[in-house]
C-alpha cells in the first residue's frame, strides 16, 4: 500500500477522528472560559481519567461555568446540587416513594445518578450527606435501605469550596479528600482577560439568542478516549519517577533531610494511581502517545496537595503543602 494511503487511513482512524472530536471541545470551553484553560484541562484530563474533581477558589471564577461547558460539548446529562447545612442524604441519592395503589415503594432517584454533578460548596453540608457522597464517588453506586443502585458509566463529581469563608462549614474527611483525582485551585485572572471577559460578557448580552451549540461529543466517543488514554506509553525509567514522587511524601528523609518534619502522613497508593492515569491523560490531550517528565511534575500538586497532611509544627510555623510540593518536585531526581 502507499505511504499516502497509508497516511490517509491513519488520519482517519477512529481514535485520531476522536481526538480530533475532544480538542475542538477543548477549544471552546477554552473561548467560553477565559483566563481559566488549567481548569479546562483539569476537567477533561478528570474526564478522561474517570475520576473526581475538587475545585478551590473564590466566587465568580468561572468554575461553575466551565462545568456547564463541559456538559454542554458531550452527550450526557448535568445537575447542580447547592450544599448547604440541611441538605439530607436522600435530597442527594433520592428516596423511596410509597405507591398507596398497590401497597408498594418506588425509588425515585436524586441529582446522583446524573453523569456530570456540580457539588457546589460541598463543604457545607453535614456528614451523612458527605457519607452518601463518598460512596457515590468510591464505589459508583448508591444505597437505600437494602438496594443498591448502580450509577451510570459516564460518571464525573466535580466539588466546589470556597477558601475565604469557612463560617458554618464541615471540613471534608481524609477519605473522601482521597476519592477525588485532582485538587485545583484557581486564581484571579490579569488585566487583558479581565478586559476580554467584558468584552465577551457584552458580546453575549447583545447577541440575538444563544450561539448555535457546537458539535457534542457522544459518551461512546468519551470512553474511546478513556481506552486511547490509558494506553499512552510511560517509560519504565518514568514510572519509577513517578513512584518515588508518592513515597517521598512518606518517607521525606530516604530522598533529602529538607523534606523531613513536614508531614504527619503522606500519600496512599491512590495518589500513585491518579498521578499516573492524569498524566496519561494530560499526554493523549497534547497529542502524544508518550509521557513526559513535565507531564507528571505538571500534575503532581493536583494530585497530591488534597492528599498530605501537614506536622503540627509545620502548621505552626506558617508553613503550606504547596511549599513541600514544590521542594519534592526539586528534591527527587528526574530520569
């Protein structure tokens, strides 16, 4: 066969017309979310690594938005659950129904059983309500009473905290902190994007109507991705680096005595395995069938900083868990 058929064939390969299918998706949450393409990122390398995302920033950060984006550009269903100190654990699972025709209950599911969730300020509810989330998140099902509930296969939490306010808040629990994937924090945006986000602002408020939807990508596409991302090839030599980033958080003084006194536990095998599905992730997102270095150090502090726990007196003495994190990156050899 010639090169250029063989080309062709290549180019119009399933797994080639489905990234081709998710960077359009990335360019316009990128067009619509300005300021913002880590959290972009985050939530399609979230996505395709089929894991959870918590998001910490302060209010009007697009954060909402970004998650309205996503569910907009994939064929899945969307719901946002507002957390707040009453909410109950069937106003987010759903509840049993009693059918007085013929003596019987029906289930009638909650906001969970929707592909893509915004808990938004999930840390203000109380901890039966962070109990049914995490075996949501944990286990992909749910339970009430003795029936167990499977939830769809597309299937993303994306939780939202506020970090200036914490009146009237229940901090999350190590293990459901450890459920999700990622842990980002987002930022003021500069000068020219806060410039370009009122010109966009305007833009939409004289527009006759909304912008016509782009093309949706379909959940089977979204798996595609799944399977393509996950055999992204990763160099022994890599994979070792990557370990050694997770056990250096649990025993800093094999790696340098500067790491040592900082934690009081470091992270569990979970993080090993996030790190290496995200990277994988943020690889095949680039348009590379291999990972880098820079793929995992770019990802290491998403993937860790929910994870560790800092010494008491480390805490005392102002110090944060971002700062180790930038000292482990500088402290573990690369390959």
């Amino acid at each position: 066969m010639p090169d250029t058929q063989r080309a062709a064939l290549r180019d119009n390969a399933p797994e080639d017309l489905v990234h081709a299918e998710l960077m359009a998706l990335r360019r316009r949450m990128g067009a619509q979310i300005l300021g913002q393409q880590t959290l972009v990122d985050r939530l399609l390398v979230a996505l395709l690594a089929d894991g959870h995302l918590l998001v910490e920033g302060a209010p009007g950060l697009a954060k909402t938005s970004a998650i309205k984006a996503l569910a907009a550009g994939i064929e899945a269903d969307f719901h946002r659950v507002q957390f707040t100190p009453d909410l109950l654990p069937a106003d987010l699972t759903g509840t049993e129904i009693y059918r007085p025709a013929d003596g019987s209950f029906r289930f009638d599911r909650g906001p969970i059983f929707h592909n893509l969730v915004l808990a938004d300020e999930v840390n203000r509810a109380p901890a039966k309500v962070q109990s049914a989330l995490l075996e949501a998140m944990g286990e992909r099902q749910v339970t009430v009473g003795r029936e167990t509930f499977e939830l769809p296969q597309l299937f993303l939490v994306m939780a939202t905290q506020n970090p200036i306010e914490q009146e009237g808040t229940y901090p999350l629990p190590e293990a459901q902190l450890d459920r999700f994937l990622l842990h980002v924090r987002v930022g003021y945006p500069d000068i020219a994007t806060e410039k370009a986000i009122l010109a966009l602002n305007r833009a939409a408020a004289l527009a006759d109507g909304e912008a016509p939807p782009g093309r949706r990508v379909s959940e089977a596409q979204v798996l595609e991705a799944r399977r393509s991302a996950l055999g992204v090839y990763m160099a022994p030599q890599l994979e070792d680096y990557l370990v050694h980033l997770v056990m250096a958080t649990r025993e800093p003084g094999r790696y340098s005595a500067a790491l040592e006194g900082w934690l009081r536990f470091g992270a569990s095998p979970r993080a090993t395995l996030a790190l290496d599905r995200s990277a994988r992730a943020l690889a095949w997102l680039d348009g590379r069938d291999f990972v880098t270095p820079e793929d995992v150090q770019e990802l290491a502090p998403d993937c860790l900083r929910h994870r560790l726990l800092l010494d008491y007196e480390a805490e005392a003495e102002g110090r944060r868990v971002d700062d180790f994190l930038d000292l482990l990156l500088a402290r573990v050899p690369v390959p």
